[in-house]
C-alpha cells in the first residue's frame, strides 16, 4: 500500500466534495483515474490501495463515500475486500472497475455488496456519471454486462462439482485425471462433463471451457 498524504474531511460537510478511495494494483492505472477524477469540482481522490488488504486499511481510516475497486489483485482480491469493507460498514458504496465483462464474474461482486460495476474499457464515457449516481444512493451496471446477465439469468447454472470439473479440464486434465485428482469415477467425470456441455450449450470441452472464461465462471 503507497504511503498517504491525504486528509480526512467530515464525511457530514454536505458542501464537500466526493471523496473517493482508488483502488488498483497498477500504477498507472490508478494516475489515469485520479488525473480524470481530479478535472472535477465535486470530487476528490483521498486515498488509494494497491490490493485488498490496503483497500480495507485506507477505508478504515478514511471512511470514504466512495471506493473504485478492481477485482483481480495480489493477495486479498476484491471480491473479499468489498465483502470486509461491507461487512464494516453496510452502507460502503463501492464500484468496480474491471476488464472482466462476465456475467458470473459481475454477479458475485453485486452479492458481495457492490453498488456498481464498470468496465475498464468504459471508463472515460461511464465513470463520472457513475461515481455521482452511486453517491446519491443509486446503482449502475456497465450496459454490456447488464445484458449478459439478462442472457443468462434463466439458465441452470453449474454446481460447485461441474465448476471444479471444468476448471481442472481447463488445465489440460483429461477425465481420468479429473477423476483422480476429485477421487471420483471416470465415469462421474463424463457425467458431469455432459451435464456442463448442456448447461453451456457447449459443442466440447474445448467450446465449454471458452464459455466457462468468458463468463467468469472458472479462473485461468
């Protein structure tokens, strides 16, 4: 976490600006996102973390009104960071700020206790309206991700069992070595196999596996 210089207003001063918490493991990525938030009258960067661990420190000590939170960082991720910070404070208003457009992905940050989901890629035309919206109590959810959700929203999802299946194929495991390394039959594997293929609406595993990434429901 970077050392801090950065006041702490009253979060009560309704004539301040919104205080932001920026939360990222990239550098320069965190420079873009400050140098734009900081073109803005009503708002204002006053901390930032480089992974899960400082985003719960830094909103501890900060209070914040809002945190832009990427998922995938070193250590503590985001989706236990904002599951902390909530739990600290069930009114935290937290967005992330993610290149993954998964609906599953995008789904469990939400459970978590996200308020708002953006991707990377949209910043310079969503983040602004945003950061206000979410400050005034309301929620926003990037378009693209918001209609994958709506894509999928009806369908059987996999169970724990498929998920680990899936996402040890994914490595290049064959059944046989699915079935071991989970000490079921091969059998139960091939099962499993062709309860995902029809979940996904998969042609094979190969096809299953692709699915399964860009939904955000298996890691690589």
């Amino acid at each position: 976490m970077p050392p801090s210089s950065y006041t702490t207003p009253c979060r009560t001063d309704l004539s301040a600006p919104i205080r932001i918490l920026l939360v990222d493991d990239h550098v320069l990525f965190r420079e873009g996102v400050r140098a734009v938030l900081s073109t803005q009258e009503d708002m204002q960067v006053v901390g930032e973390a480089d992974d899960g661990a400082g985003a719960i420190a830094e909103y501890a000590r900060l209070r914040p009104d809002i945190v832009l939170m990427d998922l995938q960082m070193a250590e503590i991720q985001g989706l236990e960071a904002i599951s902390a910070i909530r739990e600290s404070d069930p009114d935290a208003r937290i967005i992330v700020l993610t290149t993954y457009s998964g609906d599953s992905r995008a789904i469990k940050a939400l459970r978590a206790g996200a308020v708002g989901y953006l991707l990377k890629a949209s910043l310079r035309k969503q983040l602004l309206d945003a950061v206000r919206s979410v400050h005034l109590g309301g929620k926003h959810l990037d378009a693209s991700v918001a209609t994958s959700i709506a894509m999928h929203v009806l369908d059987d999802p996999l169970i724990e069992r498929e998920i680990e299946v899936l996402s040890l194929a994914s490595k290049g495991n064959s059944n046989r070595q699915v079935a071991s390394r989970l000490r079921l039959s091969e059998e139960t594997v091939k099962g499993h196999m062709k309860s995902i293929f029809s979940k996904l609406d998969a042609a094979d595993r190969t096809h299953a596996v692709t699915i399964a990434i860009k939904r955000g429901l298996i890691e690589i």
